[in-house]
C-alpha cells in the first residue's frame, strides 16, 4: 500500500542563482516562499497535498562541485498545465528567446514541449491532448 502522497520538491544545482530564478520566477509564474536572504531559493508550483507546497529549490553550487564535469543525473522535469495556458506558455517561451522542442509522451495522449533552463536542465511541458 502506497504511503505517499505527492511529491514534494524537486532541488537543483545552479551555476547563476539569478538566472534560474528569472527563468522559474519569471518566466514560468512561480512564486518565491522563501527569504531573499536565503542562499537557497524556494519557489512554490504547486498546492500539492499534506499541507506541503510542490516546489523547485534552487542551490547555487559551489566551486568544487562547479569544478566537477556534470553527470547527466537528472534526464528532466516535467510541469502540467491546461491546453489554453500551454499555448500562452510556448507563446512566453517565444518571446524569451527560447525554441521549444516538440515530443510525443510514451504512454500519455498529450502535447509536449520541451526547453532547456539556464543551467541545461531539460524541463518539458505537458497537457492532456485536445
């Protein structure tokens, strides 16, 4: 019997704090919960459940670890969103600058599209198909 029941946050690296923060802030609407004057950056995505928020946490990495050629751990993330604001997202991602790659999900009937966030993250958008 499964005992979860969300998931919580996802943590990144960032080699510039201030540009993921435009691009997850900004760019994608969500909100910052935690202090400016944390090093880490919190942002809610999400109600989530339990009382705990979906979040993206954002860590500056530091030198020894900037040092360090990246592991491609982390394949990407995904975000949900409504067919209307998919269309409104691709539209912002647009006119930031970015070129949206289009894909086709495994198992779901959706519509997916997919950037790269300013630390090389592959983070995909995903709605269910009209």
């Amino acid at each position: 019997m499964p005992h979860i029941s969300g998931l919580a946050e996802i943590v990144l690296w960032t080699a510039d704090k201030d540009k993921a923060l435009w691009f997850y802030n900004e760019l994608l609407g969500f909100e910052v919960i935690s202090p400016p004057t944390l090093r880490n950056a919190f942002l809610k995505v999400g109600d989530g459940s339990a009382g705990v928020p979906e979040m993206i946490v954002l860590v500056p990495m530091p030198p020894e670890v900037a040092a360090q050629p990246r592991s491609g751990q982390l394949h990407h993330l995904a975000f949900q969103l409504t067919p209307d604001a998919f269309d409104a997202q691709h539209a912002a991602l647009m006119a930031a600058g970015f070129s949206p790659r289009g894909g086709q999900h495994p198992v779901l009937a959706s519509r997916t599209m997919y950037v790269d966030d300013p630390d090389g993250n592959e983070v995909e958008f995903i709605c269910q198909a009209e």
